[in-house]
DNA sequence: ATTTATTTACGAAAAGAATCGTATTTTAGA
DNA sequence: TCTAAAATACGATTCTTTTCGTAAATAAAT
C-alpha cells in the first residue's frame, strides 16, 4: 500500500468541494451558483479557484466539452477522516471519544439520530 | 447573554494553545522548547506568534517579570466547541451525528470509553 | 561596573490564500 | 458569417499568516 499523499483543502476549497460532493460532479457556474447563495464573491473567483484545485490535484476535470465539469479527485469520506483524525490529535488529546461526547454534547440530537448513534454503539460493543 | 466572540485560531496558534492549555501556563521560551520538538522554528517566530495572540486577546500575559509568563485566554472546550461546529457544517452537512459515526468508526475505543458515551447517550435520551 | 546572556519589541520580507479585472477562446444563435 | 453570450485563462492586487533579523531592554554573572 502506497503512503497516502495528504490533503489539505483550504477554507475556500472546502466549501466548493461540498457542492462537488453534493451534486456529483458540476461546472464552475454551478458551483458559483451554489456559494453566491450564501456568501458575496465574483464568478472568476470561484473559476481560479477551481482552477487551482484541479492544479493541486483536489478535483478532476473533464475538459471534452465548452463547459468543463468538475468531479472530486477525494471522496468526501476521505476528507472527514483526515480532517477529523488532524483535530482528534490536535484539540482532543488523541482522544476521539473526546471528541465525540463533545459533540454530542454541544448539539441537540433528534431521535432518530440518537438511535442511530445507539445502533453503532451497539455493534463496537458486540466486537470488543 | 452577550453574543459570543467567534474566536478564531490559526493553525500556528492552535499549537501553541496547545502547550499553554497543556502546562496551564508557560513562557515563550518553554513553548519554543515545546514546538521545537516536532518541527523547525525560531525562537523568534513563536515569540512573535505569542504576541499577535496576546494582541487578539487569545492569551493573556504576565508582564510582571523579564519573562512574560502566558496564559490561556480561551479555555480548550471552547476552542474545541467551536471548530467543532464548524467542521460539522462544513464537511458533514451540519450533521454531528455523521460527525460522530465517522469519529467512532474509524477509531477503535476500549470498552471503557464505550461505556462513557453509553452513558452520555442514555443522559441524552432522557432528555428527549 | 562591565560584560554576557536572555528576553522582548518591532519592522519587514516571504509565503499562502482569496479576489477580481481584462483578455482570449469557444459556442450557439441571428 | 457575424455577433453576442458564456466560459476559460491569466496576471495582478490585496489580505492574512508565517517567518526571521536586528535592535533595545533587562537581568544575571564575573
């Protein structure tokens, strides 16, 4: 197994790989479509940067047609992971149970969701 | 209640908030010692570092000797409260509970530390 | 007292991100 | 074909973060 190269998107980059993630692949006008409904920035600003995630590595493109279409070059599971692992270590204390009960904590769950957190628990007991 | 000030650490900042959250309380010296360990730095640069954030209202400082002694100005769960909020929205579409999964998932915890969220768990489903 | 070591202050450069204007290319429609 | 609209390319600017050199202040040691 090769040593996985690490990602590291920015603030910015972040936000446009969410669209990306969410829609599958999109173009640069829709992910601008996208951002604009939240925050204020120009159309080429999302384009350079889009521009420069394709550079790094961070999305794909595919360049057949006018419009060119962007898909992630990292799988959302991959990003949460890295990302996640990067703060257990450095605002946890290497503890993601930490973490978690942090988490929990601070914000209200549904119920639904609570027992979908239970289902998981369930089954990390069964294996320990 | 006031509005909270959204404080906002850099990546630098967060090491050495790290060590002074660590030691309680420590001097520029102790936390270039601390730093120096992992990575290549100057002195100078985290004295600097230690500056701004004492200028941001990050720490606090005791001037009272040639050696500034610094202080937290922000306690860890805050800190921690915080970037959580704001990797749950930026990566796990406001879902902490995907957060959650994704931490327990990818991280095996001993039994002890199941118990804990168990319990965290059952105090959270009282509350529903 | 003088020298030496330690520390802080400060400015400025280097590096990294984000922003946008303008020019060029491409395509579709008149 | 010509024109207009939509898209990309790219340089330049601004803003933030990180880095460090040099000078001044302070304290300790000789």
């Amino acid at each position: 197994m090769s040593v996985q190269k690490s990602i590291k998107p920015t603030e910015s980059e972040l936000e446009i790989l969410q669209v990306i993630w969410e829609k599958g692949s999109a173009s640069v006008r829709e992910v601008h479509e996208a951002l604009s409904a939240t925050k204020d920035v120009g159309y080429t600003t999302t384009l350079k940067l889009m521009q420069i995630m394709h550079e790094k590595g961070l999305v794909k493109r595919d360049n057949t047609f006018k419009t060119h279409i962007y898909q992630p070059a990292v799988t959302r599971e991959k990003a949460q992971k890295q990302l996640l692992g990067k703060m257990i270590n450095g605002l946890f204390g290497g503890s993601s149970t930490q973490l978690v009960i942090q988490a929990l904590g601070s914000h209200k769950s549904s119920k639904e969701e609570l027992d979908q957190i239970q289902q998981l628990l369930d089954d990390l007991k069964k294996e320990a």
